[in-house]
C-alpha cells in the first residue's frame, strides 16, 4: 500500500489493545518495568529469563519478522542481568543478550539488527560451556547505536557517544566521539558544550507526545472510510 488506507478507529482499538496486552502478558516477564512502556507488535517481543528491567517510557519497535530479543542465561557460574535506562528506544531485530551484566543507560537508542553480548558464550580451551569468557558491558547515557553495530563483552561506551553502522566494538569508547569500523575506532569527536536534545524532551510534557501522536492519526486519517478500507484490502488500484 502507497498509504494509510485504515478509519482512525480501527488504529485506535489496535493501540488500545496492544497497551493492554503489555500490561497483561509483557510486564509480568520484566523484574520490573517503568511506566508508559510503547511496544509496536508486543506479541513478536521474545523476553527470556530474569533479572530484566527496564525504566520509564521504553520504546521497543518489534517485527514478527525482525524480533526483538532480551535475553539472560543463568546456571553454573553465570547469572545474567539486563538493566535499561528511562527513554530507551530499541529498534526491530535488536538482540540483547547477558550471562553477566548488561547496563544501558538513560535516552539510548538501538537501530535496527543491533547485537549486545556479554559473553563469547563458549571458551577457547572449554566449548563445553561458557567459561571465563563474560565481562559486564555499560552503556552510559544518550549513547546512539547505528545499524548493525556489534558489541562485546567488557565494553564500556561513555556518554553521548554515536556507535556507527555496521561497527563491532570490542574496546572501551570515551564520551562524546563517534566511532566506526571493525575493531571500532574514534572517527569524530563532538562537542560537549554543545547543547544536544535527547530523547526525554519528547516527554516533558507528561502524555502530550502520545497524544499529540493519537491526535496526528486522528487528523491523516480523517478521511479514510471503512469501504475505501476493504476496496483496497481485496481490490487495490495503482492510487492505494
């Protein structure tokens, strides 16, 4: 479809629903989960084990296609932990997994086919099972992680930073850089001074941004009719 074809009310049911089935089936899987959580496809969500939280406002897109996946493993010598900041956003495809401790901090967001693992998962001498080979990674606040980009145990990204596509960072990253390539490297500093809106200015004014948002849909949508709906569900022309 070239465009948005649904009534305003159908859309506005989904979105009722899926808050509901978040509060019903998502939330019982976090440790705890802040508030206002936004899940696009929350049933394709794959959350597996415990020690998951997450603060308030977290933006997850996921995809039945393109899931996004929290995981920790606990056992023998390991207990995983994932702990994400307020404001986080995570884009479809977006794997996150721990066997130590994964630590991401206020306003980050993860484009989409992000990988985070604080574990090799198996050692070198041992592939029995996973043996001296986990590291905590934290991420401090704002960090911004492109399309791709791989990180491994032990990292630390400080804040502000912008972690390019496509990179593997396998080094600690100081604040305020950009950094991109396999291994990671510096490839642009920012400007600390510089003022730099983050994703929390997007809700400072309480529940205006997700009604701003429905009052949006209500306007692009205003003309959309259920037959026109069915017409191009069952009979789509080259104007739908």
């Amino acid at each position: 479809m070239r465009k948005e074809h649904r009534p305003f009310i159908i859309k506005d049911w989904l979105n009722r629903f899926g808050r509901w089935y978040i509060e019903r089936f998502i939330r019982p899987q976090f440790d705890s989960l802040g508030v206002c959580p936004s899940i696009l496809n929350p049933r394709s969500l794959e959350i597996f084990g415990r020690n998951i939280s997450a603060g308030d406002h977290l933006h997850l897109i996921s995809d039945p296609n393109n899931p996004v996946k929290l995981t920790s493993w606990s056992g023998k010598g390991m207990d995983g932990h994932i702990t994400i900041g307020n404001y986080v956003l995570i884009s479809p495809g977006t794997q996150i997994m721990s066997a130590d401790h994964v630590k991401i901090g206020d306003n980050c967001m993860f484009a989409a086919s992000c990988y985070v693992s604080d574990s090799d998962w198996h050692g070198l001498y041992n592939r029995t099972r996973p043996f001296r080979c986990t590291k905590p990674i934290t991420l401090g606040d704002n960090v911004w992680v492109g399309h791709g980009a791989k990180i491994g145990k032990g990292v630390t990204i400080g804040d502000n930073s912008v972690v390019a596509a496509g990179s593997v960072v396998v080094k600690d990253v100081p604040a305020n850089v950009v950094v991109g390539g396999n291994p990671a490297k510096v490839i642009k500093e920012l400007n600390p001074k510089r003022r730099m809106l983050k994703r929390d200015t997007l809700f400072a004014g309480g529940d205006f941004y997700w009604e701003n948002q429905s009052e949006l849909d209500r306007y692009v949508m205003s003309g959309n009719t259920w037959w026109g709906w069915l017409k191009s569900v069952f009979a789509p022309t080259r104007n739908d």
